[in-house]
C-alpha cells in the first residue's frame, strides 16, 4: 500500500482549512501516529520561528533608522548655542531618569510576569477515549478557554483530565486557565505533571509556564532552574527564557 504524504494534509490543518469531515479523519490519522505527531509539532514551531526572524528584521530596521536619527540630531545639536545644548542636556536627564524607574519597575515579579505572558494556542479537538468522535467535555472547555473565560474551562478541563489522565495538552491548558485565574499552585500541579510524565510534547511549553509561576508567587531560585534548562533545550520559549534570566532578581 503506497504510504499517504501527509505534507498536503498538515498544512490545511495547521491554517485552520479543513472541513469538519477532514479534520474528524485527520485527527484519527494523528493518534498513534508519532511521526504524524512530530512532523505538526516541528511545522508549528517552524511557523513560530519564522514570524519571529520577520519582528527581529523590523527591529533591526528600525534600530538603523533610529541611529540615522540620533545622527543627524546630533549634528544639529552640535550647532546650536549653549543655551540649546544646556536644554538638550536637561532633556536628556529626564529621559534617562524616566528609563530608569520603567526599567525597575518592569522588573517587579508582578510586572514580569504580565510582561512575558501569553495564552497557548490550543490545537484541535481532542477524541473521546471511549468512542468515536470529539469528546464533548474537551470540546466544551476549549471554547469556553478561547473565548477568555477561564474559570468555567478550567472545571471542564479538571473533569476532563480526571477520565483522561494522560491528556498532556489538556493539563497544560488546564494550567494556563488556572494561571488566568490566579489559582497558581494548581497551575504548578498540573505543569509539574507534565514535566512528571517525562514522555509527550509538551514538556518544553509546561517548562516555561511553570517558570512563569515560581516568578509571580516569588519563587526566584525555581524559577532560575526553569528558565536555565528552558534557555538550553532550543525550544520557542529559549530566547524569551535567557532574556527573562537576565531581569529576574
């Protein structure tokens, strides 16, 4: 039998273009699959490094036009008369001041936290390990986790991962909604479970919500640790988490 190339397939899945039909298929065609697994999860974070080559590009555009900037200021300031300079100066002051006090308080755990935190983005529907078709549990939380209401997910997803423990993307998702819910030791529990099961696709992204946590209840060392082994696995997460490492006190 001629082996199906999926290559066609995991794009329409990926930017959301199947119909219900070919997504009820393809999500049969995913369990189980471990190559099928491995070949979206590598397309998602493919996807996610490339739009974050295109903002590194704008900054560095940006950069350059800014100091083509300073430059031509600079002249300008150059020749203006002493009075003109003293003001500039003053200016300047100010300016480094007000830097200052953002920097410091951009590095309060609260401010962090907020700072680097965002939602996951749920992949599709779960199946129901009982019978065939979409677990309407999984179905339900996930609407309710996209449409920002946290509280009522995070019952559905507690209920769905009680029937199905081994739901590694439902406990992550579990997780964040408690952390939208400032419930954040049952967000480190169900983050901590993941990290526990050692074997799934999610270690790196529970990895980096778990550090998360440990910075807004205070927990610096722990934190460290997290963000260490995330700054070294070449996740989506390593460069957000060495930057992180060098404002967390």
């Amino acid at each position: 039998m001629k082996a199906i190339d999926y290559s066609y397939f995991i794009e329409k899945y990926l930017a959301g273009e199947m119909d219900q039909q070919e997504r009820n298929w393809f999500n049969s065609e995913i369990e189980g699959n471990e190559y099928l697994q491995r070949e979206i999860m590598l397309r998602r974070k493919t996807d996610e490094m490339l739009r974050k080559q295109d903002v590194i590009k704008l900054r560095s555009r940006l950069s350059a036009i800014g100091e083509e900037y300073r430059k031509k200021e600079a002249q300008k300031l150059a020749r203006r008369k002493m009075a003109y300079r003293s003001a500039a100066v003053i200016a300047a002051l100010v300016m480094v001041g007000s830097m200052f006090i953002y920097i410091n308080r951009m590095q309060s755990p609260a401010s962090l936290f907020n700072h680097y935190f965002s939602l996951y983005e749920a992949g599709d529907q779960a199946r129901s390990n009982n019978a065939s078709g979409i677990d309407p549990i999984y179905s339900k939380a996930l609407s309710l986790y996209n449409n920002n209401d946290f509280e009522n997910a995070a019952k559905l997803f507690k209920e769905f991962i009680y029937n199905s423990p081994g739901n590694m993307e439902a406990r992550l998702i579990y997780g964040i909604s408690e952390m939208k819910n400032r419930n954040f030791p049952e967000a480190e529990k169900s983050f901590s479970a993941i990290l526990d099961d050692g074997n799934n696709y999610f270690l790196d992204n529970a990895r980096w919500y778990l550090a998360l946590c440990y910075i807004n209840t205070g927990k610096t060392e722990a934190a460290k640790n997290e963000l260490n082994a995330v700054r070294s696995s070449g996740s989506v997460y390593s460069k957000k988490a060495a930057k992180l490492l060098k404002r967390v006190k």
